[in-house]
C-alpha cells in the first residue's frame, strides 16, 4: 500500500485546483475534461483503500498520526474505519460524475472548477480525521466553497439561499465548536481514539469523556447538545431543514448532487462518529427525542415534497423525508444505552415513550437493533447519495432545455425524450425505495430496527414512506406524461446527450448492484458499527 495514502488522498484534489487555476479561463474545454480526468486518481486511491482494508482487522487503519499543534495537544490524526471509508468512497465517486453535469457552466469555469476540488479535499478531511480539531477545520472549510457555488453560479436567488445556509450552517458550528473546547479543556487531548478509550469498550459508561465529566454533569449535557444541533441541523432533521430547500433549489446542478450526496451525510457521520460514542448516555436520553424529530422529517418532508410544483424543491424535500430514515437509525442506537427508567414515572414523555414501543423498565436488550440501526443509517446515507444525486442531475437535464422546473409546465417528454424518460422512471424508482435497487434494502434496515425500539413512531413513519410513493409518482406522471406542452411541439426538447448519460449511468449501475448485492457495502459497514457499538 502506498504509505500516507489517506494524506495523498485528501489533498491531491488540492493538485488538482492548482492545475485548474493555472489554466486559461478560455480553455473551457481543457479544463472540463481536464478536471473529470484528475477527478478520477482520487477514486482510484479510494478504491485501493477499499480493496486493501483489513477486515479481519477491522478497526482504524491506514492510520497517520504526526505532531501537529503542540501547544494543545492536538495533531495530525488520520485513519478510516468501515464507517468512513465507504463514504470516503461515495465522496471520490460523486465528484466526477457532479462535475460532468456542470459542462453547462459559461460563467467563470476555472474558479467553478476550482471550487469542486476544494469541496472534494474539504469534504474527504472530515471522514478521515481523528482529531476533533482537524475535524473541525476540515468541517468548516466545506462550507467555503459550497457558498460560492451557490451564491455566484446559482439561480435568481441565489444571494438569499447562499446567505440561508452560510448563516445557519455557521451558528451550529460556533456550538460545535464550544463542544470541542469543552471536550479538550477538561481531557487535555483532542484525540479521538484516546477520548473513546477506557479499560473495558467505550459503550461501558467508562470512556474518557465519561470519567472526566464525572462531576460536570451540566457541561457534559452542553457539549452533547452543543454537538447535536451542529449535527442535527446538517443532516437536516426537522425542524432545522429551512435552509436546504432554498439552497438546492438556487444551486447549480453540481452543486446541489454534492449537497444532497455528500454534505447532509456529514451530519449523520457526526452523529455515529461523535455524538453517540463520546456521549452515550446523554445520547440514550434523548433517544427518543431524537425518534420524534426524525418521524416529523420523514412524515412533514414527504407531505411538504408532495406539495410542490417546483420540480427541484420537490427533490429538495425528499432529501429531509429519505434523512429522516437516518435519523431515526441513530435514535435506535442511542436507544441501547437508555439508562434505568423509573417504573413509576409518570411524565407525558413517559407515556409517549411506553406508546412508541421503549421498554419503560429497563435498556434496551436487543443488540441487534441498534446495531442494525446504525447499519442501516449508513447504508441510507450511501443510497440516498446515489439516489439524490441522480434525481438532481435528472432534474438539470430537463431545465437546461425547458428554461422551467415548474411541473405544471412540464409533459409528454417521454415522446421525444425516450431516453430521458427510462433514466428518469429508473432513478425515480431508486429514490422510492424500489425492491431491487438500493433503497429499499435500507429502508428495510431502518424499519426492522425502528419498529423492535420505537414501535409507534416506526409505525407513523410509514405514513411518510406511503406518500414518498405519491410525491414520486406525481412527478413522472408532470414530466413525462399526458399532452405535450405546446412549447415543446414546436421546438422539440432533445434527449440526453452522451455526456449527461456518462454522468448518470454509473449513479443508475451503482443503485442496481447495491439493490442486488447489498452485501458488498454492508460487510464492511457491520464491521465498523459491530466493533464500535455491538
């Protein structure tokens, strides 16, 4: 294996900006292809780490660790578990095929680029860092270029949605960053394998962050929450999701299949890599808090997709219903470290939490759920990536010929976009959750796990996935069926070109092989969510 690859991994798309700024903006072309050819050395590093992990090992490898800041004890920390190393893969995967739907960008196509490949470093840091400082760092500067994605090549609105989102995104951190500072102050160390060690497993209520907020029982609860909302607010649960329909809705179609693919999985890895492990009993707590919110995203997202005309914002809205199944995955887990409640309790959240299924006595005992609960929540962020990212780049297809999202506008495409219209049904269907492609399959995870700890928010939650059936269907029925708009009878829309076929078939392959063989992605997610919390 090549030595310091998870380095040479994260920063060589950093080569890759410098190539592309050092290019004369005239050569558009030049830099088009230049950019999706070097786009593909990451993916191919990325896939020698997949093919080289250990997995009778398991663990953290690949691990780099160098002095880096001292003074607190913070330093160059970096490894990959069968947690993140998949969507370290996701990440390598998405940024070429992302960067083929931008082809239509006119407007400075050097910084556009650019701005790609730093959103690929940033973004590529944040899952192979363990040192919360790192992490940190790496979190924050994936906000950069994802604003000025937004805010200069986006849509009419694109200052307002811009601002929504550095704005939002950027308050949840400052809490985050609190958390860290909390965190560090009273361990002295920012290291994460260190914080997570005790003499028995993490999970025993000995880790270090256990021991050393002993008798902080307040500022322990600060930084967990601190954590959460930072996390909660990226994934996004409801109902802090405002700024995500704004902001894909203005973004460039690049942009927004980077959005939905890759930056919402940082809130729930944040979850599975920070939350839980650093605070599992506070996180076993609010557990069922957690089942609410993450019902209500399922359940409002679906509605609120349903109801719209935009053909872009319905999308937008599906990635809170499809997250929603995330954050309900990470509800199950934390669920497994409830402490004792009291039989004789009495409080409303009491009762609400005996009607949803919690056992009202005891932990809960079925290890396999949180387990599969935390399974299923990774293998959702995978295929809601793929899935999200295949719908936005149908959806660009179609606006960049119609000059429209409306959907009310839209019809008949299927006539004289035949193969628009079979990529379209066959993404569509990914995202519905399509037994045989790679939705369901998680989907089915999320429910079995869900149902064994929250019973009655699971079964609300259905709700949601019924009408995620309506919302996707209303959508083929708009775009590709009944008369054709008179618009287009006169100038006829042309089909897919071989470029946008290029970027979307891979997206298409990947949900079938997944659908069929969901087993090549979840043997090394077990592994990972078996080692940290079985």
């Amino acid at each position: 294996m090549i030595p310091n690859i998870l380095s040479i991994l994260t920063f060589l798309p950093l080569l890759g900006m410098v190539l592309v700024l050092l290019t004369p903006d005239r050569a558009k072309s030049t830099i088009r292809w230049g950019s999706v050819l070097f786009s593909l050395l990451p993916l191919a590093l990325s896939i020698m780490l997949w093919a080289g992990y250990n997995t009778k090992q398991g663990g953290f490898q690949f691990v780099e660790k160098a002095v880096w800041f001292p003074q607190i004890n913070s330093t160059y920390h970096l490894g990959v578990d069968g947690i993140s190393l998949p969507l370290v893969v996701l990440t390598c995967f998405l940024t070429p095929l992302a960067m083929l739907m931008s082809f239509t960008v006119e407007k400075s196509v050097r910084a556009f680029f650019a701005l790609f490949f730093l959103l690929e470093t940033a973004t590529l840091g944040v899952f192979v860092s363990l040192d919360l400082i790192v992490f940190f760092l790496f979190y924050e500067l994936s906000l950069v270029p994802m604003y000025f994605l937004i805010s200069v090549w986006g849509g009419a609105n694109r200052k307002y949605a811009s601002f929504k989102f550095m704005l939002y995104t950027i308050a949840a951190s400052l809490g985050m960053l609190l958390s860290i500072q909390v965190v560090g102050l009273a361990s002295k160390s920012f290291d994460l394998t260190y914080l997570l060690s005790a003499a028995g497993r993490p999970f025993t209520g000995n880790n270090q962050v256990n021991i050393l907020f002993a008798d902080g029982g307040v500022w322990k609860t600060v930084a967990f929450w601190a954590f959460a909302i930072a996390f909660a607010l990226k994934v996004p649960i409801w109902p802090l999701h405002t700024w995500l329909p704004d902001a894909h809705t203005e973004a460039p179609t690049g942009g927004s299949m980077m959005l939905a693919g890759i930056l919402l999985k940082l809130g729930g890895y944040g979850f599975l890599r920070l939350v839980i492990p650093l605070f599992p009993e506070t996180a076993g707590q609010y557990a069922f808090v957690l089942a609410i919110f993450a019902m209500l995203s399922i359940v409002l997202g679906a509605f609120a997709a349903w109801g719209q005309n935009d053909f872009k914002k319905l999308v937008a809205y599906s990635s809170v219903n499809h997250m929603g199944w995330v954050a309900l995955g990470i509800a199950v887990t934390a669920s497994a470290f409830t402490p004792e409640v009291d039989a004789h309790a009495t409080s409303k959240l009491h009762a609400l939490a005996v009607f949803a299924g919690a056992d009202p006595h005891a932990p809960v005992k079925d290890t396999l759920s949180p387990i599969i609960g935390a399974g299923g929540a990774m293998l959702q962020m995978i295929t809601h990536g793929l899935s999200s990212a295949a719908m936005f780049a149908m959806v660009g297809i179609v606006y960049e010929r119609a000059h429209t999202r409306d959907l009310t506008k839209l019809g008949g495409l299927w006539n004289i976009m035949p193969r628009y219209g079979a990529a379209l049904i066959f993404c569509a269907m990914g995202s519905l959750g399509l037994p045989g492609l790679a939705g369901f399959v998680s989907e089915f995870l999320l429910i079995r796990s869900g149902w064994a700890v929250f019973t009655g928010l699971t079964a609300l939650s259905l709700i949601g996935l019924l009408v995620t059936g309506i919302y996707i269907l209303k959508s083929l029925q708009k775009v590709l069926h009944g008369p054709l708009g008179h618009e287009w009878a006169h100038h006829p829309l042309s089909d897919m070109n071989w470029t946008e076929v290029l970027a979307v078939a891979p997206l298409m392959i990947a949900m079938l092989i997944l659908g069929i063989a969901p087993a090549i992605v979840m043997n090394l997610i077990n592994l990972g969510v078996s080692k940290l919390f079985g």
